[in-house]
C-alpha cells in the first residue's frame, strides 16, 4: 500500500488533466479531470494511496503530459505506469502501450494482439479497467468500422486524441483528414 501520492492538474486544449504517482514517480491513474480523489478511487485496492498531495509539478510526468498535447505524442511511452489486476489485464495494458500514435486498431484487433482473439469483450474490458489514460492509450481502440465506442473522457476527448495523433504522425491535411474518417 503507498501511503501518499503526489498529483498535478495541467491544463490542456481538452480540459484538466489529473496525473497521481507514485515515490518512484510511475503513473497510478490519471486522466481529463481536476477531480484527483476521483482518479485515486480508479486504482486498484493493494495501490491505492491513502492520501494525496497537490504539487505544482509532477517533473518527467508533467513534461510528458505538455509535451504530448504540443504534438510529441511519443514521448507518453517512457513513463512509468503501476497498474495492478489479474494476468490478462496486465498484458492488455503491456499491448495498450505498443499500439503506434496515429494507428488505432478495432477492439477485435486489440484481443488477437492481447492473445484472445475471441475475446473481444474482455478487451473493452481492459480499457474500461484502465485507471492510466494517455499514458496506458486506451483511446486507440475502437469499434468496427470506425466508430468511437466508449471513453471514460468523453468521445469529444477521444476524438480530439486521435486526431491529434493523427496529425502529428502524418502532419497537417493528412490528419485533419484521418481524423475526420473516424467522426
């Protein structure tokens, strides 16, 4: 059990972003929020922090998180994440971080990759499970033919995200363009 976790809210073009680490500074839960006690409840039982504590900067974690919204959308991979679940999950999330900006697969994609092609289910599960958005990117998963399925953000965010990623894999009309296919 961690004692006390730090966390920082960030502005960004698509509301508040909440980030809550660790001492050794990986990503507990984070998300589009201000409400950090509501991220804390997201985090598995044997993780979850029984307090927290508001810092103006969560330092490589924060930098990652700007630099990400600016158009670096690689630079989320290197951070740490601490998740906890059974065994499937924490594969899931371990694939969740492999899939490229700017490719996002179908939930039925997501299970082949994950090693349960019939369980398409349990890997929506996953996302939905998932207490570390961005930097665990969820958002790259979506229904077949397109359609956005289900964020914990919004769909408005997850369209935002994936045109943003779009756009800084492929640059300018070219993601704007892929982008508005999947709207």
């Amino acid at each position: 059990m961690i004692s006390t976790a730090d966390y920082a809210v960030l502005p960004t073009p698509i509301g508040p972003f909440t980030a809550l680490v660790d001492a050794d500074g990986a990503v507990l839960a984070s998300g589009w929020t201000g409400d950090a006690e509501g991220l804390r409840g997201l985090i598995h039982p044997a993780l979850r922090p029984d307090a927290l504590r508001e810092r103006d900067s969560l330092g490589a974690v924060s930098e990652a998180i700007v630099a990400f919204h600016d158009g670096e959308v690689g630079v989320i991979d290197a951070v740490p994440v601490r998740q906890r679940s059974g065994p499937f999950l924490l594969h899931a999330w371990d694939v969740l971080r492999k899939v490229p900006a700017g490719e996002p697969i179908t939930y039925t994609e997501f299970a082949g990759v994950a090693g349960r092609p019939a369980a398409t289910r349990a890997a929506a599960n996953a996302c939905a499970r998932n207490a570390a958005a961005l930097f665990v990117p969820c958002h790259r998963i979506l229904r077949i033919g397109g359609a956005l399925g289900g964020f914990r953000w919004g769909l408005e965010a997850k369209r935002w995200l994936l045109a943003h990623e779009a756009r800084a894999v492929t640059g300018g009309a070219a993601g704007e363009l892929a982008g508005a296919v999947r709207r």
